[in-house]
C-alpha cells in the first residue's frame, strides 16, 4: 500500500493506493463526475484507491483534477518502480455505447501522452479539456507512456467514461506479473 500526501495552497489530497487490488474505492474530490471517473478506474485497473481532496473548487475544477493525477501518478511511480518481472505493455478497447476509445501503454519510465480524444466542452459541470490535464500530470509523474485514441463517439461522457476504462484495463494488463520472471527490457533496467 502506497500512501501520499500533499499540500499546496490550492488543494490538499491525501491518497493510499495498492497496485493488485480488487478495485475497492473510497473516493471524494468535490467533483462527481471525476468522482465517477476515478471510481471506474480503480475498479477497472482492480487498483485499491482510497482519495480525498479539499480544492478550490470555487474557481474551477482544474487544480482539483491535475493534482490528484500528479499524486495518483506520483504513487504508481512508487508502487511499480523498479519494473520487476511485469508483461510491460498492455492495451485495450472499451466501449461505452457509441463511443470506442483505445488505450495503448508502456511501463517504461520515459512519460508520453498521446491523447485524442474530442471532449472539449462542458459534461455537467465539468470541463472536457480536464481530461487531458489529468491524464498528463498522471503519465508524467507515473513515468508511463500513453496513447489514448478515440475511435468515435459524440456522447462526451460515454468517451470520456470509455477513456478512463481503457486506460485502467490497459494498465491491470501490463502490470500483470509475467510468466518469464525477467524485467522485460533488452537494457535490463526500466
């Protein structure tokens, strides 16, 4: 179980995370619809996620979002670094009603986010373009590289929703353990 706290003056979140849960959640950041979000992920990507953030949510949802996806990545970091014997990649599709969203990800401690995904707009209160924003600050901290493609969909929360199912299941598969029981790197070290 991996436990991080931080405080700035914009937010304050505390977070425990364990890596091969059953995708237990106890989550409450001020925004239900990242509420909703984070919730599928962890249930998804069988992570045990236990989140609590106090933002200032009176400006806007923007510092709430990209901190929790620099904490939440900050303990993937923790939780996977140094890469054992890991399948390394993983990828899956999901689809939510009309929307297809793919996801493709390396374990590879060098961050990259490819990210298309047409959400830009309001999905209830929440701003679309806060996707992105989240998905930086976590692959960035976590040290993963991410490629999040939206194959269609107009419904913003079904790709939305379907992003965040993609990225989960994507990360449950590479960071099963693998049969070979090496670090899956010709360098030896990720």
């Amino acid at each position: 179980m991996i436990t991080k706290e931080r405080t700035t003056k914009e937010t304050q979140i505390v977070l425990s995370l364990e890596v091969y849960g059953e995708g237990k959640s106890e989550i409450s950041t001020g925004v239900g619809f990242f509420d909703h979000m984070l919730e599928a992920l962890s249930k998804h990507g069988w992570l045990n996620l236990s989140l609590t953030c106090k933002g200032d949510t009176h400006v806007d949802f923007h510092h709430t979002v990209e901190d929790v996806g620099i904490v939440l990545g900050q303990a993937l970091k923790e939780a996977l670094f140094p890469v054992g014997a890991i399948e390394r990649y993983g990828n899956a599709t999901v689809v939510m009603d009309e929307a297809a969203v793919s996801c493709a990800l390396d374990v590879s401690n060098r961050p990259f986010l490819v990210c298309e995904l047409d959400v830009e707009g309001k999905i209830g209160e929440f701003d679309g373009e806060l996707v992105e924003e989240f998905f930086r600050a976590l692959v960035t901290n976590a040290g993963l590289s991410v490629h999040l493609i939206q194959e269609r969909g107009k419904n913003r929360h079904h790709v939305t929703e379907a992003a965040f199912k993609a990225f989960a299941v994507a990360l449950r598969r590479a960071v099963a353990p693998s049969a070979r029981g090496s670090i899956p790197s010709t360098k030896g070290v990720l």
